[in-house]
C-alpha cells in the first residue's frame, strides 16, 4: 500500500487494486433508529450482515457517512425545509455511526452531504476501475445513488442486496430492480455468495 502525498489515505496500488472492497453506506442513528422518520425497519436485521462481509473483507472496507450540506441557496434548502428534524449540525449524534458499525473499517469515514458517495474520496482508496461491494442504507437512496455513481465511473459494482435495507420493503425491491438494469456494471449477489467469493479470491 501506498499513502498519497499530503494524505493519510492508503491508496492500493499492484496486485491490490483486482481485489474487492466493502464500502457500508450510512450505518447512522438517523438511518437506523426505529424512532428516527428515516429509520429503516430492517436494518437490524442487515447490520449482521454487514459485519460478516466485514470481517471478510478486512482493511478492504470503507464507511461512508451522510452530513448535512451547509449550503441552503441549493434545492437542498428546499430539503431540509421538509425535513427539519435533520437540519442539526454535522456533530449531531443523528449522524453518528451506530454502535454496531463502529470498527468496521480502519480507514477514517467518508463524510459527504450527498446521496450518492462515489467520488474522489472513495476513488483514492479503491482505485480506478476498482470492483466494489455495497452494502448499507438505505437501498432506495444512498445505496442506488452510489451505486449509479460508481458504475457511470467505470467501477465494477456487486449489490449485498440482503446487506442493504430499504426505506420500506416494496422500496428495497423497487432499487435493488432498477440496479439489476445495469449489468454488466452492476451485479445482484448476497452476502453467502460474496462470502464465499471472498474466501476463494484469499486462497
């Protein structure tokens, strides 16, 4: 692994870069909290999936976190005005990881106020062209915004779809459908089918 000059982010360089990474998006309180208005009912049931692709993947995950945008002139304002109870500051234990998602990766978050998280931060670490795993919440936004995202840039995009949870059920179905309108870019696995690449890919 190489570090980027004035950066403490490992970029993969070699060999490296054909192999996969995890990236979680958003395992926030105000995704995750059965009292939050954007709390999804079935992320606990995804959270232990997640940890299991986790462990499997080792220094090869990235968290993202969703931050509010402090720019108001943008539709974004309009957001937030529908919104409200998210219009709290960055530092807002809202945003925070769940207890759960802490340690699961040894890379620093990558806090963006966008849905999608695919960009230079995430780029920089994974590499150009790079194969990479989503899992997260919540499929309907950040996860397909993402998804799209990386695909448009050229990465190699494989959906834990039972890793993700949906705003509600028929939401989950309806994104993890129109990403499945992507291939070859993107793929449609589950977290024993990943697994079990994952542990033949370390052979």
């Amino acid at each position: 692994m190489n570090t980027s000059p004035g950066s403490d982010t490992a970029v993969p360089t070699g060999s490296e870069t054909r192999r996969p990474w995890l990236v979680v998006i958003d395992p926030q309180a105000i995704f995750a909290a059965p009292d939050s208005a954007w709390g999804s009912p079935f992320f606990a049931e995804a959270m232990p999936r997640i940890r299991a692709l986790a462990d499997a993947f080792g220094e090869r995950v990235l968290v993202t976190r969703w931050v509010p945008t402090a720019d108001r002139s943008t539709s974004w304002g309009a957001y937030f005005a529908a919104w409200p109870f998210a219009d709290q500051p960055p530092s807002d234990p809202l945003f925070a990881l769940v207890p759960a998602a802490t340690g699961l990766s040894a890379h620093p978050t990558v806090d963006l106020p966008t849905f999608g998280k695919w960009g230079p931060q995430i780029e920089a670490v994974v590499g150009q062209g790079a194969h990479v795993v989503l899992a997260g919440v919540s499929t309907d936004c950040c996860v397909i915004s993402t998804a799209l995202a990386a695909a448009d840039a050229g990465a190699h995009v494989t959906i834990a779809a039972d890793a993700c949870a949906g705003s509600t059920a028929e939401n989950h179905v309806a994104a993890v459908q129109v990403m499945g309108l992507y291939p070859p870019q993107i793929t449609i696995s589950n977290t024993a089918t990943i697994l079990a690449d994952a542990i033949a890919t370390d052979r």
